[in-house]
C-alpha cells in the first residue's frame, strides 16, 4: 500500500479514531462525577449521624468493617477513607456554587485540596485552577507547596505601565516571584547555570509559568543591522497572543538591564511578531531586586515590560499568608 492510499485511509476513518476518544473521555468523567456523588453522599449520611450523636469513632469502624466483609470486592471504604468522606462533605456543603467543580476533578485532587488547603478561598482556588490546567496530582501537590495561590493573590506590582494596560492582561498572568525549586541550584549561579537548568527541566518550568505559554527558543537571535542579538528564553502566550522574551539575570536588578529588554522586544516586535499578534512582552528575572529601585525604572520604561524574581528553594507559606492576611485587612 503506498503513501498516497495510507493518507486517505486517515482521512476517511480518522473521525472515528475521535468518536471513540470522545466517548471514552465522556465515560472517565461520567464515572468520576457519579464517584464524588457516591462520596458525598456517604460523606453527608455519616455527617449527621455523628451530628446526632448516633455514632462515633467505633460506628464508622463497624461500617467499614461491615462493607468489607459483605462485599469484599469493594475497595476504597475503610474507616479512614470515611472520615474523610465526612471531612469532605462538611468543608463544601455550604457553598453549593463549588458543586459542579468539584465532580469534574478526580477524588485524588479533592482529597489533595481539602486536607492541605485551610481556607474555602484557596481551596476554590485550587479546584478551578486544577480543571483549567488539567494538573496531575503530583503537579496540584507541588503547585500547593509553592505557595501558588498566595503568591497570585498578592499580585503582580513590579509592571510598566504599558503591560498594565496590555489587551486581556489579567492579574494571574504573571507572578512577582517564581519558585525553581526543581533546578537544586547552588546559592552562587551563573545564567547560564540557571538557563541550562530551566531548559532541562521545561515541564516543570511551563508548569510554574502557567500552561498558556509556548516554548520557542532558548538564544534567540535577532538580527539589527550588521549585528547578532540573542533573547535568553523566548515564549509565545496562547491567551494574549504576543511573544513573551525572558532575560535571565543571577544578580541583583539593575536599572540597566531594563534597557537591553526595552531593545529586544523593539526588534520582536519590528521583525518578528506578525501582524496579528499584540505587542511582545519582555520578563526580567533576577535572582534579587529592591521594590523601590524597580519602580523608578519601571516608570520610564514605555515597552511592556515587568521584573521578577526568582527562588530556588520552596518559600515560607506562613509568611506569604501573613502577607496575604495584611493585604486583606489594609484593603
């Protein structure tokens, strides 16, 4: 059979390969939501029953034991997996508005969520953030280590006033600190350590940057006039539709380094970015900076530009919280 004849017999059944896809997607997810209902449901029963004072510690043992003994071929309902059935059904009940997203992420991920989330904010934080980028549960763990939701909502400061005014920007786009725990970088780096080390480890890192961004090219050459110039990272972000430059920086921000990106994203946007795709955008990440000394460069900066910084190991989650709490109470 040739080339030719192979190319059409896809094109003629491929439809099918995607019925079939579809389907068995539709039946994961069918299975799954009629999963959380069922612990739910258990979870709700033995809720008021304990509420009651009907039953306790020993009650939900004897059920557990009971089900094990009269139906040996069901798995996943010992007493410890009950309690938390209970635990789960009290830590959602009242906001019914979570219903629907909780019955689209696996019991993995609700378990995940609402033994290590405190608050109904960061838990529903994490429940929609998990359903929009299909995290593992390995990735919703590592995401809850690294303090994602406080470091989101404290929000992004260290912007140019054309990004903050940038079409579609939203304020979880970008974070004021990224965490690279998974480089195991030594406290004294170079960029090109630091550079090698986000190549290598690429799925960590979109994962840390957020699933709309497309990797490119690390070195990315522009050409400006009889000279080569070359972009450390260079991304595309589906949702704002731009080329996003990274320059990569193991020392402390200088007002200078704002220059040399301003200069990058000119060339970007001069003979690189199509006509329709928005203007680039340019991160700077340093290994430290000083808030004030970013501002006064930030407010002459006329390109779309931010500073971050970066950390290579997991941040203090109570401090961000005591952060995130000062924010609150301030607003």
């Amino acid at each position: 059979m040739n080339n030719l004849n192979i190319n059409e017999m896809d094109n003629r059944f491929s439809y099918i390969i995607q019925i079939i896809k579809n389907s068995r997607a539709n039946a994961i997810r069918a299975v799954n939501s009629e999963l959380i209902n069922l612990y739910w449901n258990i979870g709700e029963y033995i809720s008021l029953k304990v509420e009651q004072s009907q039953w306790g510690k020993s009650v939900v043992k004897e059920l557990s034991d009971f089900i094990q003994s009269s139906e040996p071929e069901l798995k996943g309902f010992s007493d410890k997996n009950l309690w938390r059935m209970k635990q789960f059904y009290e830590t959602y009940k009242d906001f019914p508005n979570l219903s629907t997203l909780l019955r689209q992420i696996s019991w993995s991920h609700n378990l995940t969520i609402f033994s290590r989330c405190k608050t109904i904010e960061e838990q529903e934080f994490y429940i929609k953030i998990t359903k929009q980028e299909n995290y593992s549960v390995r990735e919703l763990d590592r995401q809850i280590s690294s303090s994602f939701f406080e470091r989101t909502m404290i929000g992004v400061s260290n912007l140019s006033t054309a990004l903050r005014e940038t079409s579609n920007y939203s304020s979880n786009t970008f974070k004021d600190s990224y965490v690279f725990d998974f480089l195991n970088l030594p406290e004294s780096h170079s960029e090109s350590d630091l550079q090698e080390g986000l190549i290598n480890q690429m799925k960590k890192f979109i994962l840390e940057l957020g699933g709309d961004f497309l990797f490119i090219g690390k070195e990315y050459k522009i050409q400006v006039g009889n000279s080569d110039f070359y972009i450390d990272l260079l991304f595309y972000h589906r949702g704002l539709q731009c080329l996003v430059a990274f320059e990569l920086k193991a020392d402390k921000f200088k007002p200078a380094h704002l220059g040399q990106l301003n200069f990058y994203l000119e060339a970007l946007d001069r003979d690189v970015k199509r006509q329709n795709e928005n203007p680039s955008i340019g991160i700077l990440l340093c290994k430290d900076k000083d808030k004030e000394v970013v501002e006064y460069a930030l407010s002459c900066s006329l390109s779309p530009t931010m500073v971050s910084q970066y950390e290579t190991l997991l941040p203090d989650k109570k401090l961000l919280q005591q952060k995130l709490q000062q924010l609150f109470e301030d607003r």
